[in-house]
C-alpha cells in the first residue's frame, strides 16, 4: 500500500520479506486512488502509470512468487504462493 512504501521504503519492504521467507502474499483490487491517484497495484491494465516504488515491488512479486489463486469477481483477491 502506498503510504507503507513512503513510509518505509520499498528497499526495506522487500528486504523483509526476503529476510522473513514469507509464504504467502495477498494482493486485492482495493481502490487506490486517495493514495497515489492509480486505481490499483500489480495489475497489468495499470502497470504504465504505476509508480516506481510500486513496479518493483510487483515485479519482486511476480519473480519470486507464483499466482496460486484468484478469488472473487467484482473485488477479486489475488493469493502468492513462494516459490
């Protein structure tokens, strides 16, 4: 979420989870906007106006965790198994 990235870094966020080895990562549709002005993170309709900070941590995402299932339709629920 962004103001967690302002806060702490992305440097730091990532470092983290590589530190703690976490298992799984959730990541939903939530609406962003009063944030950073993007609707929302890690998807690919939106990954041209993402923000830096945000791009690495999806890419980090998506390069060390694998998409083991998607719940919902209308707010959907994205689960990231470690790889």
């Amino acid at each position: 979420m962004p103001p967690y990235i302002d806060t702490y870094g992305i440097d730091n966020i990532i470092g983290t989870i590589k530190k703690a080895k976490i298992d799984y990562i959730i990541i939903n549709e939530r609406d962003l906007r009063e944030y950073n002005g993007n609707d929302t993170i890690c998807t690919d309709k939106y990954s041209d106006v993402q923000r830096t900070e945000e791009s690495m941590l999806c890419n980090f995402i998506k390069d060390n965790y694998s998409l083991e299932e998607t719940i919902g339709k209308s707010f959907t629920y994205e689960i990231y198994k470690l790889k």
